[in-house]
C-alpha cells in the first residue's frame, strides 16, 4: 500500500468558470489556470502520482504545452489513472478537502466524487469530498483563491 498527499490552488479571478471535480459551479469568478483550473482535480492527480512515485501534473502535463489549454481536468485525471495503472497501482480511496470562503458548496459535493470516482474506475463509497472555509483568513478566506488537498491509498506496484 502507498498513501499519496495532493495539494492545489489557484487565483479567484473574473471572465472564468469555476470548475471543481468536474462540476461548474454557478459563480461570478472563476480559477486563473493553463487547463481548466480546476484545483479538486489537481490534488487528486498529485496525490496519485506521488503514492506511486512519478512525480506530478507540472512533469506529466506542463504549462507551455498548448495540447492542454483549456482542457478539461477529468481528461488529465484519466491519463493520470493510465500512468498509475501502467505501473501496476490501482486507486483504493480518496480523501479531498476543498478550502473556499465562497461560494457554498454543498449541493456540488456528491457530484464531484461522483465524476472523479467514476474516471477513475473506483467503486462507490470510496471517494470522499468535503469542503470548508477558513473563517475569513488568509488567501482562501479572503476570497483570493481556492485551494484543495487530497489524500489516496493506492494498492499494488
């Protein structure tokens, strides 16, 4: 068994949509990002590649390659899972916090695991996300970006 640990944040800023887990979440703001910037997705991607030792999304999915501009998260999250399967790991759990002060994310909560559980060929109850706020301190809790972390148990290798 290896555990992973995945963090992620991004800039709170206006003309993007804010896409967590796969979910646009109705807002005024979205995340400033090369891909769709989404910062649940990108913790789950550098926590399963750093349980099976490969690195992260900068080595396997760069900035300055314009391939990936705009792309959808869950579609880099797929090429994750075909990297950690290529080395013989399969994801058992996810454990992800989202860190926002706004908006309210409760009701998109089921559907993020849902999308990230599914692209990742997972059975159901086994990935988890919640969210919370900061109380008004720091970037996050000031409103100047989003931030999210995850923690994965990967069996194999």
């Amino acid at each position: 068994m290896r555990i992973g640990h995945g963090y992620d944040v991004h800039k709170v800023v206006k003309g993007r949509k804010l896409i967590l887990g796969g979910v646009e979440v109705p807002f005024k703001k979205g995340l400033a990002g090369h891909s769709d910037a989404d910062v649940l997705t990108h913790a789950v991607m550098d926590a399963l590649l750093g349980a099976a030792g490969l690195g992260d999304i900068g080595r396997h999915f760069p900035d300055t390659n314009e391939e990936f501009k705009g792309i959808s998260s869950l579609i880099l999250l797929k090429r994750v899972y075909d990297i950690v399967r290529e080395k013989n790991y399969t994801p058992l759990n996810l454990d992800c916090t989202i860190i926002c002060q706004e908006p309210k994310l409760a009701e998109f909560l089921p559907s993020m695991a849902e999308n990230i559980r599914r692209t990742l060929y997972m059975p159901e109850g086994t990935v988890n996300v919640k969210a919370t706020t900061e109380e008004g301190l720091g970037f996050t809790g000031n409103g100047d970006g989003i931030a999210a972390h995850t923690v994965c148990l990967l069996i194999g290798g």
